[in-house]
C-alpha cells in the first residue's frame, strides 16, 4: 500500500471469511505494514453483526492501537441453511429480509459508528465489501430482492458517511468495494467456483485499486478491478 506511511496499521473486521483471510495475507507480504488487526466471530476480539454491544466492545479494544490507516470490513451473507435469495416478489419474507440486513447493513453502520473515530487524520482507508449487484443504475436481471437492497443501503450509509467525515478529517476516504465473482463459499451455490477467480488474486487487485483512492467529501463505489461503478 504505497499511498500509506511507513508502519502503517491496519484492522480487518470478518477476518474468518474467504476474502477476509485473503485481504490478511496480502497485507501481511507488504513491507510497509506495521501491524495488523483482526476481528472475526471466534477471534479473542469477537463481534457478531447482530449484537451492537459487541460491536462497541471491539472498538473499544481496538482503539488501543489506533490511530489506524486502513480499516477492511469483510462481511456480509447472501445465503445460509434456511436462507436463500429470492428469485421473485413472491419469495420475499420478512424474517428473511429482516436477517440480511440486520448483516449487511445494520451492522456494517454500526461498524461506521464505532470504529471510524479511530481513523488516521493523515491518509487513511475505510473499505466494505459491497456488491455491484447492489447498484441500482446497474440491476438488469432482478431478482435477489433482500441482498440488493442491503448493499444499495449499505451503500448509501457509506456515502452519507463520508460526507460527515469528511469535515473533521479531510484525509479519510470512505469506499463501498466490489471484489468480483471470487470462489468462497459465499458465490459456490452460483458457480463461483467455476468461474470466479481465487481469492487471493482478488485481495492484491482490490487492495491495488484502494491504493489509488484519493480523499474526497464522497465516496466512492469501486471495483476490485478499478474500475467506479454507479450508485
């Protein structure tokens, strides 16, 4: 991470998950790192997206190491043993809705909330895994109603989020990130692993392109590939 000083410190928030773990191993390879965070469900510094207590208590523990520069919140869920995207408008049930978004949105504000007072007041990163399916300039085949929605709301706490950052700390750059198909067991249901790319090489592309993110009152919607995608 070259636009990042020397010793720089960085905290991954869903360290446990496929692109988590990646994102770690890539950042531990980079001589300019100085230490490096991990939150996860069963890590000594635990957090459940779903227990804001938890949340608060991790921020609490990490904010011993702040000032950070980067700041990774890998998380979110498409799917679990009685919970899958819905097809149609007839699949959609609030238990199911109620469940993504309490984890890819509520959760991932409150993050926002705790844990970007302990951000760097020179170049510093605060980075969440999004979906380009959550935009809504982009959605064409429709379908997965609940998991689109979490990440366009998702997407507009970040935005709104770096617009209110930004006037006490003008370095700081806030980023919905899109890491492509990438073989986990999140996009294995989907033919993720036919046709998404290893985790890793996903990792060193989003990391590359978070290295170029340059401070601004907005945030940006970005692909693991560089490229902005529309709100």
């Amino acid at each position: 991470m070259n636009s990042l000083p020397n010793n720089y410190r960085a905290l991954i928030i869903g360290s446990s998950g496929s692109i988590g773990q990646a994102l770690k191993k890539q950042l531990e390879s980079d001589p300019k790192l100085g230490s490096i965070y991990e939150i996860s469900r069963n890590t000594p510094i635990a957090i459940d997206l779903q227990d804001e207590q938890t949340i608060q208590n991790a921020a609490k523990e990490i904010a011993q190491f702040a000032p950070l520069h980067l700041i990774l919140i890998a998380t979110g869920v498409l799917h679990a043993d009685a919970l899958q995207p819905e097809k149609k408008i007839g699949d959609l049930q609030i238990h199911t809705m109620s469940t993504v978004f309490a984890i890819n949105t509520f959760g991932p504000a409150l993050i926002l909330r705790y844990f970007a007072p302990l951000l760097s007041r020179d170049r510093a990163i605060m980075a969440w895994i999004s979906a380009k399916v959550g935009s809504i300039e982009d959605n064409r085949l429709g379908g997965w109603y609940s998991y689109r929605a979490s990440k366009a709301a998702l997407n507009m706490i970040i935005q709104t989020g770096a617009i209110e950052i930004h006037r006490t700390n003008p370095q700081a750059c806030l980023v919905a990130l899109h890491p492509g198909t990438v073989k986990s067991p999140l996009s294995r249901p989907f033919g993720g692993i036919l046709k998404g790319q290893e985790p890793q090489n996903a990792a060193l592309q989003m990391l590359t392109s978070l290295d170029k993110v340059k401070p601004s009152s907005r945030a940006i919607f970005l692909s693991y590939d560089g490229q902005t995608i529309p709100w």
